[in-house]
C-alpha cells in the first residue's frame, strides 16, 4: 500500500477531476462521510459545497484542500466493502475521521486504487496542521492498515517490484485517443512527487517518455516573462500536439514555483543515488567484449533504468541522460562524470580511437612538424628587437669588434631602465 497525498488552494479542482472520471465511465464515487446524503443522491455541487462551506469557516487559510491517492498492488483484488473500510481507517487514523470527504474507487490504471478529497479545516473554524503529515501519520497508518488487512507492505521486495515506476508504467500519450488534460494529469501523478530531478530539462527527461513535455515558451512571450509554464502532448517524433494546457488548469498546480520548491527539495537527496547509475553502466562494459549503445541501453532497462539519447538533426548523439525507476533519480550523463556522457560513453566503446588533443601530446617529436605559425605569433616575431652587433659571440673567422661607448644601446626600454635604477643605486651606496 503507497499513500501520496496532495496539498492545493482549489477544493473545486480537486472535486471536479474526480466527478470527471465518474462521468468518463473510469471511476466511482464509494463513500460521502459526514455529509447528509448517499454519494448516489448528491450532485456535483453539492458534493464541492459541502467542502467549501467547511473551508470558509477561516477565510485566512489558502491552503485547505487535501487530495489524497490510497494505491494497492496489481495483485490484490479488493472488494467495495474492504475499499471503504480501509478509507475510513486510513482517515481515522491520521486525524480526519470526523472531516467531510469524498472517496471515489478509479479504475483507469494498471492497480487498484482510491482518491480522497476533503478539507482541513474543522467545523469551527481550526486548521488541522498539514506538516509532515505525510511522514508522520500517514506513514504510521499505512503501517497499521497494511498488517490489520493483510496488504502486500510497501517495504517488501515484491511491494517495490509491483509499485515501483518502471519505464513501462508511464502510460504514453497518444494524441487524439483520450481527453488530452486527463492523458497529462496521469502522467504528472505518476512522476512530479515520485522522481528527483533538479531541473526543468531533467522533469522533461522523464515526461518525453511518455510524450508530454513542460515548457515556459520562449524568452520573449508573455508566459516565460511572467513565469507561466504550459504542458503539451508530443507526437510520435517529438514534436508539439494540439493545443497547450496552462499548468494552474490542473488539480495540483504543477506550476513553476511548485516545482522550483521540488528542484530544491530533490537537489539535497541526489547525492545517493548517483552511485548506482554508476555502477551499472560500468559493469556493463566490465562484462561486455563488445559493448554498443543498443547492448548498454538493454542492460540499463534490465536494472530499471532508461537511458535517454539526445540526437541532433544529422544523426550525431550529442547527449544523454539517465532515469533510475527504481530510486527516481535522473541525471544528465555529465552530472555523472565524462565518462558517463555521450563523448565518454563512445569512447570506452571504442578505446582505440584517441581524441585530437591526446593524438598531439603522445605524438613522437621526431615525426611531429613544426606548428603553423599564427599572426600573433608573427606579431609578437616582428617586434622583438634586434640584437646589436656588438652582442653577437665573437667570429673565429675575424677580430672581434669593440663596443660602443653605451652598452646599453638597442636594448629594450625595460632592460635599460632597470640598467638605470642598478646604477643609481650603486652610486647612492657610495
């Protein structure tokens, strides 16, 4: 059993994706608690009314609206009944039981699982602390529940073989075949809270799996300017489709400020799980006698991990980036070090070939030409001066010729005036 939960400003957002499932045929509403009527006899707003009404009893609050998923594994097959029971445990236990909520049951992913809606405000007017509420009550109830009811634990090893993201269990959007603001919304509850990137460029990384990407548009549009951020489906070659979709139009506000707080809080948790991306592309080429691209990208997907290759129009790879589904780390080949980038990886495929630089240095100098002489070179040739004669090793050929009355001319304007100041202080010491 894995809990996530939500906080947002919007109780009507949260409200309306679920009600749009249970329109869609892909979810049930299970349980209204505390509310005066069966699910089956509430409508939309009464439903939204019920929470808001609750939530208005302290204006000063803006964050009052929990959105929380309850997930099982794929394996387990749970009734209506053991699905409300654990609902109303779960939301005993860290301290909501006596809060209207909404559960609804969605049945439009590969495991069994349960959305919960309610509000943190009490009926009169108290803020029930949100603060590691995750960590804390959460976590102990899950606990509690998973041993009560028999459920798989999150920390078994088959727990993390069933929950943990794989490249397969982000379903990949395809443009036109579903609603495109719910394709993206599965995609993002799949990935903003469960992988630590640091960077737009790396959360793109993961979403271009599935073929949504994150974009603040360009400099000089009126979203990058005011820090707006939009999502979009990509086609099959990577390239925009359909229309974009603002960031504040989802339940959760995916938005910058969101996720510069997640860039911030996964930049401090990086550190450890770099040294296992590592040491699975080393002992891939530890192992292989012949290693390719196409034979590290298997092995990497064999340890749960995708390797992401970036390439440009004429067919040259000019980056690559790592997405560990087991740890959720992503980093960008060079973050790892050279011989984890694109350069580095082709290198050691092919260990013969030298860069240029290195060819020039391990170069023999009997088979070395002299260097091409550049017109800086030149420059700097013409201006040194010429030396006198009278400074040029004696001919045995002739009699050697006297100096001039000054030997210090020709010499440079420096050479001289430091000739002067030795002389001046010559004569001041006698």
């Amino acid at each position: 059993m894995v809990t996530v939960i939500h906080q947002s400003k919007s109780l009507h957002n949260a409200v309306n994706y679920n009600e749009q499932k249970v329109q869609a045929g892909k979810a049930i509403c299970l349980l209204a608690v505390n509310y005066p009527k069966d699910p089956e006899d509430l409508n939309f707003y009464q439903k939204l009314h019920r929470l808001t009404n609750q939530a208005a009893l302290r204006p000063r609050t803006k964050v009052n609206s929990l959105h929380i998923s309850i997930n099982f594994e794929p394996s387990e097959k749970l009734s209506r009944e053991t699905l409300e029971q654990i609902a109303r445990n779960y939301m005993d236990r860290i301290g909501f039981g006596q809060q209207p909520y909404l559960v609804y049951e969605h049945r439009d992913a590969g495991h069994p699982h349960l959305h919960v809606v309610t509000t943190n405000i009490t009926p009169d007017g108290k803020r029930i602390g949100l603060h590691y509420l995750g960590k804390n009550q959460s976590e102990q109830a899950r606990k509690a529940i998973e041993k009560e009811f028999g459920l798989i634990r999150a920390q078994d090893q088959k727990q993390k073989a069933g929950h943990e993201l794989k490249a397969a269990s982000i379903k990949k959007v395809v443009y036109g075949q579903s609603d495109t603001r719910r394709a993206i919304m599965n995609v993002l509850d799949a990935v903003l809270d469960k992988y630590k990137y640091t960077s737009l460029e790396e959360l793109n990384a993961i979403l271009r799996t599935a073929n949504v990407q994150a974009s603040r548009g360009n400099p000089s549009s009126r979203t990058y300017q005011t820090g707006g951020l939009v999502y979009q489906v990509l086609d099959e070659q990577g390239k925009p489709a359909g229309c974009r979709i603002k960031a504040s139009a989802f339940y959760n506000k995916p938005t910058l400020p969101f996720l510069q707080e997640r860039f911030t809080a996964n930049a401090a948790e990086r550190a450890a799980l770099e040294k296992r991306l590592r040491l699975a592309v080393d002992w891939y080429f530890l192992k292989s006698r012949q290693p390719t691209r196409e034979g590290l990208k298997g092995a990497l997907e064999k340890e749960g991990i995708t390797l992401v290759q970036y390439t440009a129009k004429d067919g040259r790879i000019f980056g690559v980036s790592y997405i560990d589904h087991k740890t959720g780390g992503v980093f960008k080949g060079s973050d790892l070090g050279k011989e984890y980038a694109s350069e580095g990886i082709g290198q050691r495929m092919n260990p013969q070939i030298e860069t240029p630089a290195k060819n020039e240095r391990q170069r023999s100098p009997s088979n070395s030409q002299p260097p091409a002489s550049t017109p800086r070179q030149d420059h700097l040739q013409r201006s040194v001066p010429e030396i006198p004669a009278w400074f040029q090793p004696a001919s045995s050929s002739g009699p050697e010729k006297p100096p001039p009355s000054d030997p210090h001319v020709g010499l440079p304007y420096e050479l001289q005036e430091n000739e002067r100041k030795r002389r001046r202080r010559k004569r001041l010491r006698l």
